[in-house]
C-alpha cells in the first residue's frame, strides 16, 4: 500500500470515527441515549478531538502528496500554536482561580490542549528538528576548539596536577553551563540536607542495625550490610545522629544530579541542564535521598548502566563491533549488579539488571531498524524472550509476581503520570493537569526523528508495562520504590519532552510574551515548587486540605503527627527505662528518639531479624506477631501504643492488666499499665 493509500484511509476512517462520536455525544445531551450506553461524554469528548486531529493530520498529509494546498487545513495548522498557547493559559489560571466550569471539563481542555500542541509540533518538526540538530553540533564543535584552546588560554593553570582536569572540564562545557550545573547541584545539596532530622516513618531499620554495632559490638539485620557498615564507621566519626547516617545515600543522590547532566546531555546540553534541574528539586527524589536504604544507588546504578550502553551505541559505527561491545558492557553491568546485590543481600538492587537486559536488544534493533536489515530486526525481537527470563529469575522479588498470572495495576503509571496519585509526590502533584496532558508533553518529542529519545521512550514503556501486566498488589501495598530503578529514564524523557515543548516558542512572533507565559505555566502548573518545599522540609501540612479520595499523610514516609505521641508520653513522665509497646507503626521512633539501647533483636515473619531499642516491644497483627503478653508477664509498668479500633478511648483490661488511656494522635491510642508496684 503506497503512503496516499494509507493517508486516504486514516483520513476516511477517523473522519467516520469523528461524525459517529459527535452524533452519540449529540443523542446524549438531548437525553435520547441511556448514559449507561456507550462511554461518558467526558471519555467520548476526548475521543471525537483525537479523531479530528486525526483526521486533520491525514488530509494535511494526502494534501501534500496530491501537492494541493488546502487553505482550511493549513489555516488550522498555522493557528494551532496561538489556540495551543490559550489552554496553556486557561489551565495555569485554573491552577489559582479553580473556577468549577474548567475544572469540570478539565479533561476536555487538556485533550484541546494536546491536540492544538500536537498540530503545532508536527507542522513545524522538521524545523525544529534541524534547529536542534545544527545546535547539538555547533556546541561539540564549540566543545573542541575550547578544549584545545584550554592550555593556550591558561597557562599556570594547566601546569596544576588535579585542578587543570576541572578547569579544563568546565571551560570546555562552556562557563555558563558548568557554573549552571554547580548551582544546581548545591541546590539539590540545600534541598536534602534542609532537615535532616526528621523521622521518617519507614525503612530504618539500617540506621538501628548500624546502632546496635556502635553501642553493643554487633546487629541482628542482615539486609543491606554494606549501609549499615557505612553509617556504622560515620557514627565512630561523628556520633550517633540521623543527619550523619543520612550522609553517604544523600552523596549518592548529588552524584546523581551530575550523572544525569551526562545522560541528558546526549541528546544535548539544554536538555543536560534540564535533566539535572528536574533531579535536583524531584520530591520523591528528594525523599528517596534522605532514606538510609538503597534507593539512591538503584537511580546511581541505572544511571551508570545507562550511560555506558548509550556512549557505546552512540560512538561505535561498526556493526559487528557494536553487537560484541553491548553484549560486554551488558554481561559486565549484569554480573557487578547481581554479584554486589549477593555480598550484600540488596535484592532490591538486581532491578538494575533490567537496564543492560532490556536496553540491549532495543538498541541493536534500533541500528538493524535505521539500516533496514530485516532480517536482523526479527533476531533482535527474540533477544527480549531469554531477557525477560533472565530479569524473572534473577530478581527474587520478581518471581513472586510471575506465579500470580496477568493482572492490571494502573498504579504504576499513575505514579509517573497522574497528579493525585498516592505516592510518590512529583513536581505536579496538586496540579490542575490531567494525566492526559501530561502524557502528551512526554510523547511529544517522539514526533521527532531522533532514534536515542525513540529508544529511552520504548525501554521504559516496556518496563513500565511489564509491571502494569505483571506486579499486582501482592503484598497489600504498592510502593514507587520497586520502578525506583526507571527514575532516571523517566527524568530524562521529562527534560527531553520540556526543551521541545519550550521551542514552540519559535513559532510565535511576540516571542518575549509567550516565553514568559509559558515559563509561568510551567511553574504553576508543571513544576509547582511547594512540592519540592514540602518534600525539602518534610512537612505534612500539604495533605491536611486533601480530599480523602486523593492524597494521604501516609504517603509520605515522614510523620510529623508522631512528635504530638512524644509530647503526650513525656507529659507521663516516659523515659527509656521504661518499656514500650507499639502496634501499627516501626519500632524506629521510640527507640531512637528516646536514645533506648539498640541491644535486642526479633524476628516477626520468620525469617527477618531486626534490630530493637532494649524496652520496646512490637505488635504486627498483618502477620499475627505479638510480644504484648511477653512485655506485661515481665515488667511491673509501661506504656502502650495502639493503633486500630480494637483500641478504645478509655481504660481497658486485658489478661487481668489494666491499661489506662492517657490520650490519642490521629487514629493512635496511647495506655499506661502498672501493677502497682514501685518499677
């Protein structure tokens, strides 16, 4: 079929597609359809602008090849970016005003919004395209002649050992982008280290494990060793505090920063500076940093892999040899990942692993696909089948979820893509955008011909759909941790996806003007700054107004309401001499707040031991494990924290013990028992 062909049948097709929708949307209005039949209007409304659009692009496209100029197609193309630029304004003054007549039909104007986006883009692609291209190599020629240069121009300075190789590094990038890059990453240094002491309600128990070793000599958690060793010799350093366990995973999330200047910077330095900026004031990369567990060496990890495989496909031109140098680097990332993640029994770790298994054959047919070698590509396709084996056998975690057959867990993606998901909290969290528009900012630049953005945007749509089909709600609960992993892809498409909305700008006359609008609709709407604030701090404040349907306090990991428990068990004389009994939440906050000796140990699952202050005891009763009768057969008095409606508002008993209730924070019940004998 010749491309008029197909051009005439996209057109027809989605013409009729168009007429039918609008003439149910019709029935619908005038009540002469059941709104049970068929979708919403809502639903159908998005469906009747695409198919316009469509249909728009295909006669635009027929037009051209029939070399006939259709004024009223090419009338709309030529408006699309000043109706693409209105939305864009409609929706950031939503953001303040939230007038109920656009945010109920939000969908709608966002849908409006990405089609009038898209016909701009598309019609002038190939412009930009060649503006992009002509810039990317007028900075490498730029970054050649400057690195050669270096000596000439300084003299003293190249004759130092160490500081030359910076210098050198930052004249050669340019002043303002290496400069750029150094602010940015002392502004995500500011951001992770804003409060440091915070207690975060999940994932301590490294922090305890390091404390049990510095206070008694050893620890009883064996996950993640090599951290607990780390914040282990930081404590012989500096002492036992959170900021200082905190250190070495906020370095990693620094690194980081610079790292995905490098990755970024393949597509081009703009795009580089992007990327970095958008890591550095992430809000969940902001949390994950400031977690004592793993996940910032998962994003460092993944990064890494990411740049070796990218340099080696960008630079090698010989097709034999770029088969045998990704099977190398690959084999290579694979067997340090998998053999680090052993010595150290980090399983979660092996994620990584989907980087080289994935990415590899993507890139080979990549190449196969640009060279037309057909026969090639089909090889390649079947590359992923012992991939996805490897990555199911090689991640234990994983295996769990292959027995459990297909399922569908939109979580995923809306944890990268819709605005009021529970957790994580991303740079448009509380936006007024739709999943929609979101997603067509991220799709757009595959409208370009650039193969690396077409293969970053295949390898984490095939992860992210591998989770979606395959990862259930196993464990009663779903956390951004497990695609922790894909962050930096995603980060990267983000950056790519912005620097080519931001040359829309190109097609308006009054370039000023819509530089400026649409600055402020990116950081009204898009990177909404009290996120990264909030996150920075920790603070919990922003979910107070949230409707419960959206956002929860749970979901940030921090928990402030936790200091009100502490006032409440101080103004009862509590001290680490006396025992404690918590259920519902980590043992973490009593015994490190209240400095109790990190010398005992349980084991609630059977398998897990975790460290413990001396005097606190645990209720779990998701997996039936209790030390309550232990705690009450063996101390005189103590105190109890209870965390579910089993729990009264009043004095209870319970095997003969009396429990006094002494207040509640949230849904937190707090007791006090005593036999009534001198502790």
């Amino acid at each position: 079929m010749t491309r008029e062909k197909y051009y005439k049948a996209g057109y027809v097709l989605f013409l009729n597609l168009a007429i039918i929708t609008a003439i149910i949307i019709i029935l619908k209005l005038f009540n002469l359809l059941n709104e049970d039949i068929f979708l919403s209007k809502n639903i159908l409304s998005v469906v009747l602008i695409a198919s316009l659009t469509i249909t728009i692009v295909c006669k635009h496209n027929l037009d051209n090849y029939r070399n006939r100029n259709g004024q009223f197609i090419s009338s709309i193309f030529e408006t699309s970016p000043y109706f693409f630029i209105s939305v864009l304004i409609i929706l950031a003054v939503n953001q303040f005003m939230k007038i109920a007549f656009i945010t109920d039909r939000n969908l709608i104007i966002s849908s409006i919004g990405v089609a009038f986006g898209f016909l701009a883009f598309y019609s002038n692609r190939g412009r930009i395209e060649h503006e992009l291209e002509d810039e990317k190599q007028k900075e490498e020629h730029a970054e050649q002649q400057r690195y050669h240069e270096f000596a000439h121009k300084f003299p003293r300075i190249s004759r130092v050992w160490g500081l030359r190789n910076v210098v050198r590094w930052m004249y050669k990038e340019g002043w303002w982008y290496s400069c750029g890059l150094i602010a940015i990453v002392v502004l995500g240094f500011v951001l992770r280290i804003w409060n440091l002491d915070y207690l975060q309600g999940t994932d301590n128990f490294n922090i305890l494990a390091a404390k049990a070793l510095y206070q008694n000599g050893t620890f009883s958690y064996d996950r993640g060793i090599h951290i607990t060793y780390m914040v282990y010799f930081l404590f012989k350093i500096f002492g036992a505090e959170l900021w200082v366990a905190r250190i070495p995973m906020i370095l990693m999330g620094l690194l980081s920063v610079f790292l995905i200047y490098i990755l970024g910077k393949m597509f081009s330095k703009k795009t580089g500076i992007i990327a970095s900026f958008l890591l550095a004031i992430s809000p969940v990369a902001i949390e994950k940093s400031t977690f004592v567990r793993e996940y910032s060496e998962i994003f460092m990890w993944s990064l890494v892999s990411l740049i070796i495989l990218l340099k080696i496909y960008i630079s090698e031109k010989d097709n034999k040899k770029l088969v045998k140098k990704l099977f190398m680097a690959s084999l290579i990332i694979l067997s340090l990942i998998y053999f680090y993640s052993t010595i150290t029994n980090t399983a979660t770790i092996r994620s990584v692993i989907a980087i080289p298994i994935f990415a590899t054959p993507i890139l080979l047919f990549s190449r196969a696909y640009i060279e037309k070698r057909n026969k090639t590509l089909k090889f390649y396709c079947l590359l992923f089948i012992p991939g996805l084996v490897l990555f199911v056998f090689l991640v234990p975690w994983v295996v769990t979820f292959f027995h459990s057959g297909i399922s569908y867990q939109p979580y995923w993606f809306k944890m990268f893509f819709d605005p009021f998901v529970s957790t994580p909290m991303q740079w448009f969290s509380f936006s007024s955008l739709s999943p929609l528009f979101i997603l067509g900012i991220f799709m757009m630049p595959l409208l370009l011909k650039k193969d690396l953005t077409k293969i970053l945007q295949v390898l984490f749509w095939l992860i992210l759909l591998l989770f979606i089909l395959k990862v259930p709600n196993v464990y009663g609960y779903l956390h951004s941790r497990y695609l922790y992993f894909v962050y930096p892809i995603f980060i990267t498409l983000i950056a790519i996806a912005l620097y080519s909305f931001l040359s829309i700008i190109k097609f308006y006359k009054n370039k000023l003007l819509v530089n400026l609008l649409i600055i402020f609709f990116i950081f009204s709407n898009f990177l909404i700054l009290s996120n990264t604030y909030h996150s920075s701090i920790h603070d919990l404040s922003v979910w107070k107004d949230s409707p419960p349907d959206e956002r929860q306090p749970t979901a940030s990991g921090s928990r402030n309401y936790f200091y009100d428990i502490f006032d409440i068990l101080i103004a009862n004389n509590f001290s680490n001499k006396y025992p404690l009994i918590i259920q519902g939440e980590n043992q973490f906050f009593i015994s490190w707040y209240f400095n109790y000796n990190i010398s005992r140990s349980y084991n609630p699952s059977g398998t897990d031991w975790y460290d413990a202050g001396e005097k606190v005891y645990v209720i779990d009763p998701y997996i039936n494990f209790s030390e309550l009768d232990y705690a009450i057969e063996n101390y005189e008095e103590g105190f109890l924290i209870g965390h579910s409606s089993e729990y009264p508002e009043r004095d209870y008993e319970y095997e003969a013990v009396s429990f006094n209730y002494i207040g509640s924070v949230e849904e937190y019940k707090i007791y006090k028992w005593s036999l009534n004998k001198v502790y």
